[in-house]
C-alpha cells in the first residue's frame, strides 16, 4: 500500500471500507447491497431504460445502503483519530471527500434529479461510490499526496497502528498483524519504534522484508525463505 496516496481515490476507498469492516462487522453486508443496487442501475442506463419505477426501487435501496457506508465511514474516521498516539509515527487528517448528500433522503433526491445526466454520462454520478479519501500531515498541514515517500509511509504506518488499537479496544483482544515490506523506507528509530508499537499491542504479527537487516533489534522468530531448485526452502535462522 506504499502508493495509496498517489493512487486513485478507488484504492483510499477500498482502504477505508476495510477499516470499516473491522470495526462495524455489517459494514460488507452494507457495501455489498449498494454495490448491487448500484450495478442494476447503471444497467438500466447503459440499456436506455427509462421506467421511473425500477429506478425508484433501485434508488430506494442504494440510498438507504448509501447512507449507512456513510455513517460507517465517518466512524471508522473517528476510530481512528481516537486512537492515534503522539510518537514517531506522525498523525494524518482524516476526512472523507465527496460531492453530494450523505443522508438517505437527500441522496434519493440526488439519483432521482441525476437520472438525465447520468443517461448522458453512462453511469451514476452520485453516491458514496464515488467518495475519496483526504489526508493531511497534521503536523505541519500539507496534504498527504505530497508529502515525501518516507512521510507517506509513516503516516500509513501510523493509521494501521491506530486500526489495530481501535479493534483491540473494541473487541478486547489485538487482531492478528499481516505486514509485508513494513520495514520499507523507515529509519532505524521509526523501525524500532514500530517493534515496539507491535510489542505493546500484544498482537502476533507476520511481517517480510527482502533481508534481515530490516529487523534487527527485535525479539522473534526469524524464517528465511529461499529458491531451491524451482521450489522454495524455509528455514529457521537466529
């Protein structure tokens, strides 16, 4: 994910949905019934259907569904903010982009005045698909996109660090940590500051890197994985 601020908004999106997911457990169920509503819709656009009927029942459900990605969004952001701590890993402004109405009326009326535009443009213009996600370097104000590659990595390391304090206070329990090439553009004290920030959350965690310079310092199991002959080896190392 170390290009997630210079990606497409698709990918912050994605990001976020997967925070929101482990945190609001029905948030996929949510995601998934507008995702289809969605779909339908814009079938019935690019077939040049114009029954104002079908497109109420669609609109009816992508706004109701809508409203809840929403509203789970905007708590996953405060999850967040909740809890970051002050530290080497710099915190980030979070806020959630887009145009339009997020309120299950406001977005119906949205879809329904939009239907000749979104003939014209071939899809649906308006909704929380079409959300981003903006990110500031708190510290010092400037947007995340053009911070440099090592403050972009900070701050995401930042925010993944803060999703697993919110799940490991809201469920009681850290969640498991998948961390591949986390070591990646940090430095030796951000490096040990992450071992640390792992060790406190008492969560077990798998992390990669192309060699083991990138983890000196900490206390784990160590396995190398190496190509034999087509195959790959793994071995425990000191």
């Amino acid at each position: 994910m170390d290009r997630l601020w210079l990606e497409g908004a698709g990918e912050r999106r994605r990001f976020l949905d997967r925070i929101a997911l482990s945190l609001v457990p029905d948030h996929g169920e949510v995601a998934a019934v507008y995702d289809r509503g969605l779909r339908e819709r814009n079938r019935l656009i690019r077939d040049d259907i114009r029954d104002p009927v079908w497109f109420d029942a669609l609109e009816a459900r992508m706004s109701e569904s809508g409203a809840r990605l929403g509203v789970n969004r905007a708590l996953a952001l405060s999850r967040l903010a909740a809890a970051e701590v002050e530290g080497p890993f710099p915190a980030a402004a979070l806020a959630l982009e887009g145009e339009g109405p997020r309120d299950e009326a406001g977005l119906r009326e949205a879809l329904r005045a939009g239907r000749a535009r979104d003939r014209a443009a071939g899809r649906t213009l308006t909704g929380p698909h079409r959300d981003d996600l903006g990110a500031v370097y708190a510290a010092k104000g400037i947007p995340v996109r053009l911070c440099s590659t090592g403050e972009q990595k900070a701050l995401l390391v930042s925010l993944v660090l803060a999703n697993a304090r919110a799940v490991a206070g809201d469920f009681g329990a850290a969640p498991i940590l998948l961390l591949d090439e986390i070591t990646a553009h940090l430095d030796d004290d951000r490096r040990a500051a992450l071992f640390a920030a792992i060790a406190a959350l008492g969560a077990q965690a798998f992390m990669t890197g192309t060699g083991p310079e990138l983890f000196e310092g900490i206390d784990a199991d160590r396995l190398l994985v190496e190509d034999a002959s087509g195959e790959s080896r793994v071995s425990r190392t000191d």
